[in-house]
C-alpha cells in the first residue's frame, strides 16, 4: 500500500500498523514508544493531543465543540490524570456561517467551564473554501496525575467493568449522517469522565475510554498488553434497547461502534462489586456493568473472547475495515 487511505486513522488495525511501521521510528523516543492515551511527563504531568474532523458538526447529543472538550479531557482521565489546561486549535473552511462558527464556541466555553478545565492557548487557520469541511479542531490537554494505569499488575480474575450502554456516539452520528428517521431519539454519549478519577485511589489497574474500534477493539488491544486471555458475557455487554433495534435491522456489530462517554476498566476481583457501586452512583455511570474477567484456564495467551448468549466462543479482533469515518 503506497497511499494514505481512510481506514488509518479508524481506530483499528490498520492504524496500529500505519502508527508502528511509520511514525514510531521517526520519532523513537522512550515517551512516546508508550503509545498511551496521554504521555507521562517529568514533573507528574500527563499531556494529551487529538483531532476531530466530525461529520456532520453538529449531531443529536452534542457537535464537536462539545467533542474537542470531552474526547481530551477522557484520555487524561484514563491515564490517571485531572484535567486543568487545553489548547484549541480551529482550522475553519471559508464560508463557515458565522453561526456556526459561534454555536462551536459557546459549546467548548460551557463544556470546558462544566469540568474547571481553562483553555490557555490556541491557534486560528482559515483555508479555501473546498480545501476544508467546515471545521477541524485540535486539542491538547495538561494535567497532573493522581494515579497511574498498571497494566502489569493485571491477573486472572481480574475483572472488566464497562461504566454504561456502548455505541451510542457512532449510531448517532450515522443517523444524523444519513437520515434514517425510523430511528429516531438516538443521541450521542459525548460526555466527560471525570467521576472516574477517585477510582484511581481505590484499586483501579487501568482503563481506557472506548472511542473508535468500539469495545472489541479495545479488549483486542488489551489483551496483547496483558498477554493474558479476556473472557467477555455477551449478556452483561450493556446497550440500549434503541441501539439494539437499530443494529439488527443496519446489520452492524455494535461491539465495533464507537462512544465519546465509556470507558474499560479492569479492577481486582475482590473490588469488582464496591467499584461498580460506586460507578453506579453517577449518573453517568447508571448503565454501567462487570462484563467479564481475566483468564488462565480459556483462551490462548492474548486472546480477546466473548461468550455468545447461544454459549458459543468467538473471538475478538481489533477493527480492520472502516466502519464509519469521520466520527469524531
């Protein structure tokens, strides 16, 4: 393959691919080998970066105000780390209506204002009209760590919380993309995650906020990490009833649908129980449930399984064709 193409940056398989063969050996360095949703700096820093090229720019649920803001403040939030400073970057397309333009501002001023996250710096671009899509916008996010993920201190019986109904961002953006007004009500589970920072003072040994890929890309991803077989129940997965009636009739995987408000997390058996309760308490975290546990006994090392509600096996694999671009 000799060209850039979509399906690099979906989240999946072949972006992992595009990242280690292109970009890691340019810029090897110990920090960034890491590849964790924030880099761990000197002086108990974590710092962040992303993009987000959405469309359609404004969707049920939210716009990529409120997308920039959020999506930054959970990947600090999974690596430990309470959020203080963002960047903004805006790169606008010429002939966005200034409307527009102002409805993506009050929604980071708010969404920044609602988790005491101040945006301290930032960049403006205009590009021709043709040679853009409205609005892109770039996000870096500081701040410092309260915890730290443990990877290796993950063991068999270990279990996985997911902290509420999965694949309700992508489904929102693909029904706003293309209009199915059966599906009506559907919207976007943008929102941050910082209820979650005390866990890390509680026996939390990682997490990861499930964007694209959806959830079986992330415990595809978090099995080769381990080195350890995940066993997932099919039957705890939470989803909406909305999301399950949609899936069934566009034929898709909603395992592979993306969210901008859950997360993974593996916590110590013993724990599992309080933890969920605690989780449970917000309400963001109403829906959320132990989905299943870190084995030895089923499963080869590195395997990411999910046990059918019919009680077959089948395994989990990292996205590899693109499900939906432009979701985030």
């Amino acid at each position: 393959m000799n060209k850039v193409n979509l399906e690099m940056g979906s989240g999946g398989k072949l972006m992992r691919d595009f990242i280690a063969q292109k970009l890691l050996p340019t810029f090897n360095n110990p920090i960034l080998n890491e590849l964790h949703d924030s880099a761990f700096l000197p002086g108990n820093l974590a710092f962040t970066t992303d993009s987000y090229t959405v469309d359609p720019i404004f969707f049920p649920g939210g716009d990529i105000g409120t997308l920039c803001v959020n999506g930054t403040i959970n990947d600090l939030v999974v690596s430990g780390a309470k959020p203080e400073y963002l960047s903004l970057a805006l790169i606008i397309e010429e002939g966005l209506e200034f409307e527009s333009l102002e409805r993506v501002l009050k929604s980071i001023k708010r969404t920044a204002a609602q988790s005491s996250v101040r945006i301290v710096t930032g960049d403006t671009k205009v590009v021709p009209q043709g040679q853009g899509d409205q609005i892109f916008i770039n996000t870096a996010g500081l701040g410092h760590l309260i915890g730290k993920p443990h990877p290796e201190k993950i063991k068999p019986g270990d279990k996985l919380i997911v902290t509420g109904s999965i694949g309700e961002h992508g489904l929102a953006i693909m029904l706003a993309r293309n209009d199915f007004r059966m599906f009506s009500g559907a919207k976007s589970d943008c929102a941050p995650l910082l209820f979650l920072l005390p866990l890390w003072k509680k026996g939390v040994l990682w997490m990861r906020d499930i964007t694209r890929g959806g959830l079986a890309t992330v415990l595809s991803e978090l099995s080769e990490k381990i080195n350890y077989p995940i066993l997932v129940e099919e039957a705890n997965i939470p989803l909406s009833s909305r999301l399950q009636g949609a899936v069934e009739i566009l034929g898709i995987d909603p395992l592979y649908l993306a969210c901008e408000g859950r997360a993974l997390l593996v916590v110590p058996e013993k724990q599992a129980e309080s933890l969920l309760k605690i989780i449970k308490r917000n309400r963001l975290g109403k829906g959320a449930a132990i989905i299943g546990e870190v084995q030895d006994k089923i499963g080869k090392k590195g395997e990411a399984l999910l046990r059918t509600t019919t009680g077959g096996l089948r395994l989990l694999e990292p996205l590899t064709t693109e499900l939906l671009p432009r979701i985030c």
